[in-house]
C-alpha cells in the first residue's frame, strides 16, 4: 500500500509569514484552488484512496474536503495525533518578529531544531511522538494492505514522521528533501513484515511534489 502524506494548502498566515500552530487559520483564495487542483490530479491519474485522514485544524480540513472524491469511504477521519506543532507563545507572530525579538531562540530552533521546544509549546520529538503513534494505530488496524490512504497534515508534522518512517534523527528536519510546499505530496510504500508484526516503509522519491501546479 502507499500512503500520501499531504500538506495543507496556503493558508491565510502562510500568505503573512506568521508561525500558525494550533492557531485554526483557514486557507486562504489561493490555497482553496490549490485543494482543488490536487483532487483533479488524483482523478486524472486514476490514483483511488481507501479513506482521507485528516488533522482537525481548519487548514487541513478544508484541504482534505475535495480529496473525498478520490476516496472509497468518504468520511474524513479526523485524528488529533496529525495536528500542526503546538508553536505556543509564536502563535500568530510574523517570522521576521519573533526573529528579532527572540533571536536566540530562534536561532536554536533553526540550527539546532531537535534541542528546541516553543514557549508553551511542543518540541519536534513531542509531534514525532503522537504522529507515530497514530499512523501505526491505523496501520494495526488495517485488513487491506492493497488500498492506499492519505494522511492531510501540516509541515512540521509531516517531516518529523518521515524522519521516523525512514529512522533518521531530528537534526534531519530542515533538509531539502523532507520539505513539502502546500499541498505537496510524500508518497511511502509501506509492506507488513508478519514475521515479527513490524511496518517497513520506504520513500518513494518524486521528481515534482506539486504535479497538480
């Protein structure tokens, strides 16, 4: 089976250059084509999904909505564990502010991301933690390994578990090819290893992560 991990679309703070976590931004004009433009792609490619997941923050909702065409069962599962990082105290700062005004911390967070935890907030192993948790809560639950599904998450959160499903540390996070643009896709194979009841899973590596702009 292959699961798709998918960013949200633009959002209305990704538009603004503001750290957003938890915050149920919505997405923007162009965000919401963006939604749509992946749906048709995944149409015209005949690509057909089991189920959508979905986190419960609007961004992602709103992204996932128009991928229930493409799916078998067209209930989004909401799931918690797949939210944004809870950024705390930055929630709602534009970039360049919290730069300036917290530039240490900053720093830290740029350079040193596996060693960070936002003021009031989460750390990257905190969100690799319950994302993990909750993909192989559904992968246990799985009696069809030959349908695919899609997983709408948030930036942050999609790469630290493409860390774990490739079992590479946090220090990785900031590298190129763990970074998805909105609505860009991350495509794993993912087999069952019944001797030892364990998931492998490998990156399928694509040449355009947004085929649908």
């Amino acid at each position: 089976m292959h699961i798709y991990l998918i960013r949200h679309g633009e959002s209305t703070a990704n538009r603004e250059k503001a750290f957003q976590g938890w915050n149920n931004v919505h997405l923007s004009e162009q965000g919401k084509i963006q939604a749509k433009k992946l749906s048709y792609y995944f149409l015209e490619e005949k690509i057909k999904f089991w189920n959508i997941i979905s986190s419960p923050l609007a961004r992602a909702m709103e992204t996932a909505e128009p991928l229930a065409v493409c799916a078998t069962n067209r209930d989004i599962n909401i799931v918690d564990g797949f939210k944004s990082i809870n950024v705390g105290d930055w929630g709602g700062w534009v970039i360049s502010r919290v730069r300036e005004e917290f530039s240490e911390e900053y720093n830290v967070w740029r350079t040193r991301p596996e060693d960070f935890q936002f003021p009031k907030g989460e750390s990257l192993t905190d969100v690799q933690s319950r994302s993990r948790t909750s993909l192989l809560r559904i992968l246990d639950n799985l009696d069809d390994f030959d349908m695919n599904i899609v997983i709408v998450s948030h930036m942050m959160t999609i790469k630290v578990l493409a860390l774990s499903m490739l079992g590479k540390d946090l220090s990785h996070v900031w590298d190129k090819e763990y970074t998805v643009p909105n609505t860009g896709i991350m495509v794993f194979d993912v087999e069952r290893d019944v001797s030892n009841d364990n998931f492998m899973f490998q990156h399928i590596v694509m040449e355009n992560p947004i085929p649908h702009l």
